[in-house]
C-alpha cells in the first residue's frame, strides 16, 4: 500500500505535501492507532487532514469504518461524515485488499505486465474488483502467474510500484479506489 500510495497521492493531491506512515500490517494499525491519533488531535494545524488507509480483509466494510471513526471522535477529530468538510479524519478501506485498485484499473496492470489477458475484468469473477471473492491478492497473484509473472509468488511492493505509475484514477472501476479518490480531490480543491 505504501509504494502504491507515494505514487498516487502527488497525482491526486497536486501539490499538497503528505507522509505515509505505514504499519507492519493491519493488526499493528489498530494496535497503535488510538494513541498516534490522540497525539495528532493535540497539534494538527487548521490545515491538515489524516487519512487511515487499510485493507477490509475479511472484516464487515461497516463496521471496519466505524471503528476506525471511533478511534478518531474518541481522540478529538472529527471526521467527514460527522463534519463534512471541515473534517479531520478520513478511514478508507481498500476492499477487499489494495489488489482490488489493480483489477479496477487492468490497463494499468497490461502496461506494467503486457503479456497478462485483457479480458480479465470482463469475467464475471472480476467484473466488480472490490467483490473478488477467495482473496483479492491471491486472485491477482493467479492472474500474473498464467500470464508468465511472479512464478515463485507475488512481490508485492514490486507489484504496486510497476502498477502504480499506470493507475488513472479517473477510470478506476474499483469502489474502495474511488471512495478514497474522491474524498482526496475534494481535499486537494482550493476553497
């Protein structure tokens, strides 16, 4: 998620500065994420938004949010759906995994890797990337592999910094992706 995001964000936030803070996985996330918000809800300036990034995995979408909003009101920033616009976190799930982004942009996966299918997204198992079901990265990983790709396992952060330069988020067709794009062009918009 890391290598895919500091490819992303300059794109999708001009020239607004930004840091990813990334954790050793999810569970480690939400171990250390009350504490760093509570300490953030003490200095963030006017000007300044956090955004929590993490995959659904296998959590219900509804309820992985509101956690991660709790987490937030319980720390003292507020967040977009209770201040609108003058929020200060956002919580973004990429569903089911980061690779559901990949599968919503497959032009982006055949200029990173040309000897893949171009009719992947038209099966039914990955019409709606953000519904692939057994493992959205294991799925990926299975569609690479047939094509000649990563014959010893998926790399990861490989993956996502041969992809992520491709990614247009405009025609993105992931849901989670365009949650989170949305969300960070109206931050990016001057007011």
């Amino acid at each position: 998620m890391e290598a895919a995001l500091a490819l992303l964000l300059p794109r999708l936030l001009g020239g607004i500065s930004f840091a990813i803070h990334p954790h050793q996985g999810k569970t480690d996330l939400l171990a250390k994420l009350p504490p760093k918000l509570a300490a953030y809800a003490r200095w963030i300036p006017v000007s300044h938004r956090i955004v929590v990034v993490v995959d659904r995995d296998g959590d219900v979408c509804t309820k992985l949010k509101q956690r991660l909003a709790a987490m937030g009101e319980a720390a003292g920033l507020t967040t977009r759906s209770s201040a609108g616009s003058r929020w200060k976190l956002l919580p973004r799930l990429a569903i089911e995994e980061l690779e559901a982004w990949y599968f919503g942009d497959w032009q982006a996966v055949r200029a990173a890797y040309p000897k893949v299918k171009p009719n992947v997204p038209r099966k039914a198992a990955y019409r709606d990337p953000d519904a692939i079901e057994g493992g959205t990265w294991e799925a990926f990983e299975r569609v690479l592999q047939e094509a000649g790709y990563f014959a010893t396992g998926l790399r990861k952060i490989e993956a996502a910094r041969a992809i992520a330069p491709h990614l247009d988020p405009a025609r993105n067709t992931s849901t989670s992706f365009r949650c989170l794009r949305d969300a960070l062009i109206e931050v990016s918009r001057p007011c």
